[in-house]
C-alpha cells in the first residue's frame, strides 16, 4: 500500500512507484474534484504529474498539499 513519505519512510522516498500507488493517487484526485478542493483542469495536471512520478516521493508530492480523503480513512 503506498504511504506519504515522511521523516519515518525518507529511505524509500526513492521506491519505484507500482500502478497500485498510481491508481490509488488517481482515485484520491478524483475524489478531490468531486468534493470541490480541485478544479477540472488542477485534477487533469495533477494526474498527468502522477502518471509521469517515477519515485513515491515525486507521486506524494502531486497530493501533499490535500488531505486524504475521507473514503480511505474509515
């Protein structure tokens, strides 16, 4: 399952992102369109970033700035 890097996962900030961690950045976007935190055009540049993140840190940096959405928190 794919975790925001933190102090406590820096060494796998570097991990290769799965389509797993892909998928599940996707689904939280979309999430965040339909609850109005993103525009449109902020989901579609958000998730070119993450179709492009090659690392776990450079896919959580396309979600740092949103919380995680109530769906996954439950």
């Amino acid at each position: 399952m794919w975790v925001r890097p933190s102090r406590s996962t820096a060494p796998y900030s570097s991990t290769p992102v799965t389509s797993l961690d892909r998928e599940q950045v996707l689904a939280d976007l979309v999430q965040h369109s339909v609850d109005g935190r993103i525009t449109i055009a902020e989901h579609a540049e958000r998730s070119g970033q993450a179709l492009r993140a090659s690392t776990c840190s450079e896919l959580a940096a396309v979600t740092a700035d949103l919380p995680v959405p109530e769906s996954r928190t439950g």
